[in-house]
C-alpha cells in the first residue's frame, strides 16, 4: 500500500432533529440570496421525517460497511467522517485527523458525477478545512468519479429489475425507465469539466448503462430518459430539464402503462430522494393515474462498498489494471484542473442546489 494512512468519508450533512433544520439550510444557503420564505417551504419537507435527514445516518452505515470491507480485504487504515453542511463538519474533522498525525488521507465523496456542486465545492471544502487545520493538515487526495464504474452500476441495475417486477403485471412490459438526478443551472452544467459539459454527459452515460444492463438482466428492452428534479432558484435562471413530474406528465398523456424511476444521481435514499421523487413525484402519478416505481440507490450495496476498496487501491498504486469502467467515456483522471467547474457566481444557486438533503 502505498502512504495513505487514513480514509475520510465526505458528505453534504443533514440535520438530526428539528431544531438543527433552519441551521442547516441557513448553512447550505448562507451567502446566496436565499429568501427565507424559500427555507421555511424546504424545512416543511423535513416535517414528514420528523426533522431527520437519513443522509447522515446513511453515512454512518457506510463508514460500517466500509470498516468490515477494509479489515476482510486487509486495508488498514483508519476511518473518518466529515460533512459540508452539518455535524461533524468536515473542518473540525480535518483538524481532528491532524491532531492524530495523519499525514495522507484518501477522501471518499458521496457523488459520483463532476459538476460544481459535486465535486468542485468538495474540492474546495477539502482545501478549506486544511487551511483551518493549519500546518498540520493532511494532504487529502479525492478518489475519482465513480458514475461508470461496476460497483456503481452495478446496483442500480439491480435495483431497476426489481423494481420494474414491483409493477403491476400489465404496467410491466412496456414501462419506460426514467432516469432522475438534481437539477443544476444551465451556466453550472456547461462549466462542468474541463471542456464543459461532463455533468450531464455523465448522468447520460450512466443512464445508458442501467438501462443496458436491466435489458441484459431479463428486463428487456425498453424506453428511458434523462430528466431532472429538486431544482430550485428564481425562474429567471434557466436550470436542466426536463422536470421529473411535468415528464411523468408526458407519458401519461402518451399513454405509458407505467412508469420506473431510476434516481442514478444518488448514491444513497436521502431527502431529496425520499420527499422529491417518493412523495412528490408518486403523488403526481398517482393523479395522473400512472403506476409508478422507484428503484434503490446503492446505499450500502455490498457491490458498491467493495468498488470503495478497490478505489482506494486504484489511488494508491495497488488496484486492478487497468483502472476498471464501463462504456466508452473511460475511467476520469485522478485530480481535476485547478480551474475545472467554476462556473459564474450568480449561477450557483441556492447550495447543492435545492437545499435539501
């Protein structure tokens, strides 16, 4: 192995009961305008859970899942765990894995994709964090994005069959797949990777795998779309699209029998899964009389926990070769240009976007 001699979780954050829910969408909005009517609309989402994001629990069975994955495939190395937005924050990790003597960490992100908010900002609170450590700070290296790799894949495809067998036998047949992931602006899409545009190309190209491989699995071969939810922001700014329930909208008025919603854009059931897609789009179909169902995110998939092993070996010069992917866009480079994904300011949004989590 080569000197890595910790691994740090990094994670958006979510609150853990209703008096953290107003904090924790102050601290994911802080700066950007947001107006408080907007905050209050979103902490309402949180009122279902009990003021609970799942996310961080989440977080905490995968650190487990890893733990065990680690020890069997013999890594040695310490656990650590840090978020954006909410406790343990990632700057109070960091200076804690300082105070440890970690020299070189290797970071695992939950997201899978590049674009601003999903890797750039995470870069960027990563090299926040080890300012505030000071001299001490580990240097932190980002393992690469994972959104064509098997483990990734792999359970999602998984996860489709069975939902599509979770339908009403006459809906499954000819039910088309609908591919979700959050909505970004427009402007923050097209500076997303060094030449633009990767995040949509990579949310397409992880679509496509899915929907080859539930064909492949017995599925069969059937429709599927890329669309888009959670977006948030003033309507003046143009965001990716098509929204996830005005696309339901189309294919009842087409006449689908049904309808499976892959949400290929998380790596695990948290709010914005669970309140955008399990309530607000399943109402949506219910009135428009379309059966509907959603498949599972990875979570903790044990396929998914091991491709976290051999990314990590990947990194440090002892992993397969070579570097595993699926499809033709290849396995990403291991760092990003120092420029990569910076789009205009005002385009940012409100956090991830959409504020939830």
């Amino acid at each position: 192995m080569a000197d890595y001699d910790a691994f740090v979780l990094v994670s958006f954050g979510g609150p853990e009961g209703p008096a953290d829910v107003v904090p924790f969408l102050e601290n994911v909005t802080r700066g950007r305008g947001v107006p408080r009517e907007r905050l209050a609309e979103v902490a309402h989402h949180y009122d279902r859970f009990g003021g609970v994001s799942p996310i961080n629990q989440q977080c905490r069975d995968l650190l487990a899942a890893i733990e065990k994955e680690f020890a069997a495939s013999g890594l040695h190395l310490p656990l650590y765990w840090g978020n954006r937005n909410w406790r343990p924050y990632l700057a109070d990790t960091v200076a804690e894995m300082a105070a440890h003597g970690v020299r070189r960490a290797i970071a695992f992100v939950t997201s899978a994709y590049g674009s601003y908010s999903s890797c750039r900002q995470y870069l960027d609170d990563i090299e926040n964090a080890r300012v505030q450590a000071g001299p001490a700070a580990p240097q932190i290296d980002k393992i690469r994005h994972f959104f064509n790799h098997p483990g990734f894949i792999g359970p999602f495809t998984e996860a489709t069959l069975a939902a599509i067998e979770s339908l009403p036998p006459g809906a499954r047949p000819g039910a088309p797949l609908v591919f979700t992931a959050h909505s970004v602006p427009e402007s923050m899409a097209a500076a997303s990777g060094p030449d633009g545009g990767l995040y949509p190309a990579q949310l397409a190209e992880a679509a496509r795998l899915v929907a080859a491989g539930a064909a492949a699995g017995g599925g069969g071969e059937r429709p599927w779309r890329l669309v888009y939810q959670s977006r948030s922001g003033p309507p003046s700014v143009p965001w990716l699209g098509p929204d996830v329930c005005d696309h339901l909208a189309d294919l009842a008025a087409a006449g689908a029998p049904g309808a499976v919603l892959v949400p290929v854009g998380f790596v695990s059931d948290h709010l914005e899964v669970l309140y955008d897609l399990d309530v607000e789009a399943a109402q949506a179909a219910r009135r428009l009389g379309l059966p509907l169902a959603r498949a599972a995110t990875p979570g903790t998939h044990p396929q998914f926990v091991s491709m976290i092993t051999e990314l990590v070996r990947e990194r440090a010069g002892d992993g397969p070769a070579p570097r595993t992917a699926l499809g033709g866009m290849g396995p990403g480079p291991d760092s990003c240009p120092g420029g990569c994904c910076r789009p205009r300011a005002a385009a940012h949004g409100p956090g991830r976007p959409g504020g939830a989590a």
